[in-house]
C-alpha cells in the first residue's frame, strides 16, 4: 500500500505537474528564448522587486526616519 502511493506520487510528478516543462523541452531547440520562458520570468520578478525595494529605501531616505544614530543597534556599541 505504501509502495503503491510512492509510485502513485512519482506518477503524479512526472506525467502531469512536470509536462509544463517537458513541453519547454521539446521546444528548446526550436525557440531558445520561448524555452526559458520560466527563467525570465523569474528575471523579471527579481529586476521589479529590486525596483520596488530600492523605491521605498528612497522614500525611507527622504522622510528623515531612519535612526542613523551609531547607537541605533545595540551590536554596534
């Protein structure tokens, strides 16, 4: 019963959560930039957030509340 679960399992993986990607494997040859379409993806995301991180340091910044105090972290004492 267990066995049959694991294999149940891998079958899962393999033949329906994986076909995404083995669609992108075929096409590899064919279109190189289609076939990392996941990669870029995650390209993109990375480039936004940093984007959006960098905005709100500046805003931070520009609005004084910072404690910039060398005393601000107790580490640093």
């Amino acid at each position: 019963m267990v066995k049959d679960f694991f294999y149940s399992l891998g079958w899962l993986f393999q033949e329906v959560l994986f076909f995404p990607f083995d669609l992108l494997r075929s096409i590899q040859l064919d279109n190189w930039y289609i076939a990392n379409i996941v990669t870029w993806t995650f390209i993109l995301i990375g480039i936004v957030g940093a984007a959006y991180w960098l905005k709100k340091l500046k805003e931070f910044d520009d609005n004084d509340e910072e404690n910039k105090d060398i005393t601000s972290h107790s580490f640093l004492k």
